[in-house]
C-alpha cells in the first residue's frame, strides 16, 4: 500500500479532465466497500481518509457479522435478509476473518422478550430467512439449524446464566469477525489491487466548485506538515459515517435538513473468560440486550445504544458511560459479578442511523439512505448515510448502480469489466480451505511457534508469509511477545505495507498487541522505538506516541 498523496501533482488541464472518476470520502467500511465496488468495476478512484483508516465506527462493532435477529421485532424482514445474505457473502471473501459462532438466548418467565415461544418463532424465522447458509463456498463455514435446551442443559454449557426464572434457551448461530479492522484493511487492499489510488492522514479542507457542480476537493496532508494539494474527480461520494452529514452541510451550506440521529455504543473487555462457547444475549431489566463473547481468552461484552448529541470530533468514552454499562451489566447477571478492575480496555464509537422517528436510538432502524445531492441544487455529491458493517458490501453494489448513471451522463464509461465482488475473496483472503491453509503455514515454518502461525494465518491471511519472512531479518522480530503469539515483525511489516503511520495505528488497527488494553511498558517502548526506527523519527516522537497511547488505552 502507497500514500499516493505523497507525490501527487495534477495535471495541468486537471479542472477539465479530471485524474479521477470517482473520489470516495471516508475510510471506514463503508468508504472501503464503496471504492473496492468502484475500482473493481474499472473506474479511476481515490480515497481519502482524514485519520487512518477505520480509526471510528468501523472499530467500534462488536465484532460481530450478523443478520439481525432483534430486526425482526420492527418487522424488517428485507434488512433481515440482506443482512443474513451478506453474511454468507462475508464467509466467502473473507474466511480467514468470519467465522460461526453460536449465540444462547436464554429464556426467562415475566418477560416477553425473553419468553420461550417467541424466541421459538423468531428462530424459526430466522432460519428460513437464512435458506442459503449452507450455500458457503468453505464447508467450515456452513451454519446449522437452530436448538433448544432445557434449563439444565443451558447452565450446564454457560454457568453464567442467571437461574431465577429461566426455562430453557435457544441456541442459533451467527458470526464472529476476529478483527474487523483489519478486515476493513482488506476492503481497502482489495479497491488498491484494482487500481484505486488511497491516503490515509488526508484531510479534506475545502471543495472546488464551479457554479453548481463540485469538481474535486483540497486535500490536506497532515503527514507532510499539512500541505494543501487538489485532487479533482468527476463525482463525489461522500461516506463519512457520523462525519458525512457535516461534510454535506460544508458543501451545500448549513439550511440541509438533518437525516441523521447519532448513537454512542461502547464496549468493555474483561480479563477473563466468563462465557465457554456461546455468545450469550442478555436482557436488562429495562428491556435492552447485550452480548457477552468470547474473544481471546477474554470476554468482550457490549454494545450500549445511548442518543448522542455532541461534535463527532469531540466523543470519547467517559467514566459515566462506563459505570451505566456496568451496573446494567450487574443489575443483570447479579452484584458485582463485573467489577471496573476486572475491565483491560474500552472502547466506543458513533452509529449514525437515519430512522430519526423511532422513540429512541436503540429501537432505530440500521437501514441506509443515498442521498444525491442534486435535490439541494448541488451537481456531483452522493452521499451515503446509516447502514451497519455487515451490509456494506451491498450498500456499495447500490451505491455504484447510482454513480454509474450519473458517469453514465458524463459520458464516463467505467475502463474495465463488470465484475461481482461477492464471488471473489478480497485481498489476502484467497484460501480454497481453512484447515488445509492453516497445515500449510505450519508446513513452511515448522520452527514458528504454534500460536504465531495460527495469530499470523488468520488475521494476515495469505500475507502470513511476508511477515515471517520480515521476522528473519531479527530474531528479536520473531519472538512471541503476548500470549497470542504476537511478534514485532508484524510492526515492520504494518509500516512497510500497510501505511501504519503512528503508534495507535500500529497498536489498533494492524496488530492485535493493543486491542486487549495496554501493553506492559517494556512491550510498548519496544514497539515504539521500532516503529520510530522504521519511520525515521526521533525520541520526541517515541515519547509523544507513548504519552498518547497511554492516555488512549488508560480504563477511564
């Protein structure tokens, strides 16, 4: 991967022949699926992402890839659906990543959603809505039928479950997504294989209009001492999550009407497994579910779904929003059962949703809109508002069908041939079998601990060898260095390939070494002196990267 920012210079007759067809604003998920769907349709793209990449909503999920099964409470079977569908889709393009996992609802007296038989009927449901989970291309990730337990059976497979009133539970399967930011990486990888051109530190600080139409933008480069170069494009597409309605109002001025309410969600992890094998649903006593999962020897439990009111800029997790999500937490599973000691880290983020009716953030719909902007007297902006990781594949197959006719107008015709990003694995995910992958990595490097092999082969997929290849140029490189297997190559590696750029990106978002809270202090420094190595700078830079780090991951 290349900062193609760096040593960008438009051509000369740029304003009239623009470098660019399409120019995708936003690097999350959704800018991510929008330009791989784009690029690989044969259209010139660019990205442009003002921090890293998935650095917001995107790393804020539940690592989950899901249907929706509390969807079907609002009767939304076609959300229901497309979501299952894509869910599969996922499996296919991307299984080193997604895997099944089974989810317990455990079923409670007193309490309508909880109640047995409506359990029973919404799996039943889901299943049939579910008709081609067994289409997947990997027989691994075929998904079986739901099963009912007694209460006996449930306690006896997830003690944690509380006992007063419960009569039985359901048992159904969904999937887990073992590091969606790397996943969201992949998306990215992939729309760069097919010739779309990505930055990531690129901010856009203002737009280049003539008369009514917007020609491209001008980008900032905070990497190179905030440097202004312009970059024109055909057509805009503006994906900037919680972000995008405040770029559309800079662009359209500030009388557009509000499509978006915000909600924050956050997560905590604790440092013990408190569930086996199931991702276990719990109602609170006002009515709301949360996840307890299992997540690397640890318990990931979440999401909160609170209205958020404040500048998308300014969020952060806080100490009160940590101690709610605790005592519901208690107020369900029995006192203390989760002390604020126990957590290792937090984190949150923004869902920007566009059901702005329902009663509260929680019961809102996760559907998209499009939103061209030519309806505001404005030539050349689509901008995409909503919509939930798991369908962003989906949402960007819409979204280009509107692109392609705008272009269409132009007289732009995409340089390649139609090509069906559900078919094909993305970047690094082109394994025909799991099982056979993961004994060929073992194969090859029979001297690399079992946990590295297994860490490496999964969240690098067939990437795996150039890290171990990167480890033997130091051993200290190759030695294991948490419990995962984790090994500094993986730093070289992210800053080399991967356009990591700061410690945070390095520790977050490409290797897994932060993402469980805080590593120990001599971990960190070694990461950071490595990664200041690689990058060329000084101590100032290890110890303001540290100092920021340390403010991140502290447990408010």
């Amino acid at each position: 991967m290349k900062r193609f920012i760096e040593d960008y210079q438009p051509a000369p007759d740029a304003s009239q022949n623009p470098d660019f067809d399409i120019i995708v604003l936003g690097g999350g998920i959704t800018g991510a699926a929008v330009a791989y769907e784009a690029a690989a349709h044969g259209y010139r793209v660019c990205l442009l992402e003002k921090k890293d990449f998935g650095w917001a909503t995107s790393a804020a999920t539940s690592k989950m890839i899901h249907g929706g099964l509390r969807y079907l409470n609002n009767l939304e079977f076609g959300l229901v659906r497309e979501s299952l569908r894509e869910r599969r889709i996922l499996e296919d393009i991307a299984p080193n990543y997604v895997y099944p996992l089974p989810f317990m609802i455990p079923n409670y007296k007193g309490h309508l959603m909880s109640n047995r038989w409506v359990i029973k009927m919404g799996m039943i449901l889901y299943d049939l809505l579910s008709f081609d989970k067994g289409w997947t291309r990997l027989r691994s990730k075929r998904i079986p039928l739901h099963q009912s337990l007694s209460a006996a059976k449930a306690r006896a497979q997830e003690s944690i479950l509380p006992t007063d009133g419960l009569t039985g539970a359901a048992v159904y399967y969904d999937c887990q997504s073992i590091f969606p930011e790397r996943l969201t990486l992949a998306f990215i990888k992939s729309a760069e294989y097919h010739g779309a051109r990505v930055a990531n530190y690129a901010e856009v600080s203002d737009f280049i209009r003539e008369g009514n139409q917007i020609r491209g933008v001008v980008v900032r480069d905070h990497l190179r001492g905030g440097s202004d170069v312009r970059v024109y494009g055909r057509l805009l597409i503006n994906s900037g999550g919680p972000w995008a309605e405040h770029m559309l109002r800079r662009m359209a001025g500030e009388n557009v009407e509000s499509h978006l309410r915000t909600s924050e969600g956050i997560h905590i992890i604790v440092n013990r497994p408190l569930v086996k094998d199931h991702a276990v649903a719990l109602i609170t006593p006002e009515g709301r579910h949360f996840f307890l999962v299992p997540w690397r020897n640890h318990t990931l439990i979440g999401t909160t779904d609170r209205e958020y009111t404040g500048k998308p800029d300014e969020y952060r997790v806080t100490r009160e929003s940590v101690d709610e999500f605790l005592k519901e937490i208690n107020d369900t599973l029995g006192a203390d059962t989760v002390r604020h000691q126990d957590i290792v880290h937090t984190y949150g983020g923004l869902r920007p949703l566009t059901d702005t009716t329902a009663k509260s953030s929680y019961k809102s719909s996760r559907k998209y809109e499009i939103l061209d902007s030519a309806e505001l007297g404005m030539e050349g902006v689509l901008t995409v508002e909503g919509g939930k990781y798991t369908t962003s594949r989906n949402l960007a197959v819409n979204v280009l069908k509107l692109a392609r006719k705008k272009l269409d107008a132009m007289g732009v015709q995409s340089h390649g041939a139609r090509y069906n990003t559900a078919r094909k694995p993305l970047f690094g995910c082109e394994i025909p079998s799991m099982s056979g992958f993961l004994e060929h990595v073992a194969e090859k490097y029979p001297d690399v601990s079992a946990e590295t092999r297994d860490f490496i082969a999964r969240n690098y997929g067939t990437d795996f060898q150039n890290i171990l290849e990167i480890a033997k140029e130091n051993p200290t490189w190759a030695r294991p260095r948490n419990a995962d297997g984790e090994i500094l190559a993986e730093v070289v590696f992210s800053i080399r390939r991967e356009m990591a750029r700061t410690l945070e990106d390095i520790l977050l978002r490409r290797t897994g070494f932060g993402t469980l809270g805080m590593p120990d202090d001599h971990l960190l420094k070694d990461i950071a002196q490595l990664a200041a190595g690689e990058l060329g700078h000084d101590q100032n830079w290890v110890a303001d990267q540290i100092k920021h780090v340390h403010t991140m991951l502290t447990v408010p």
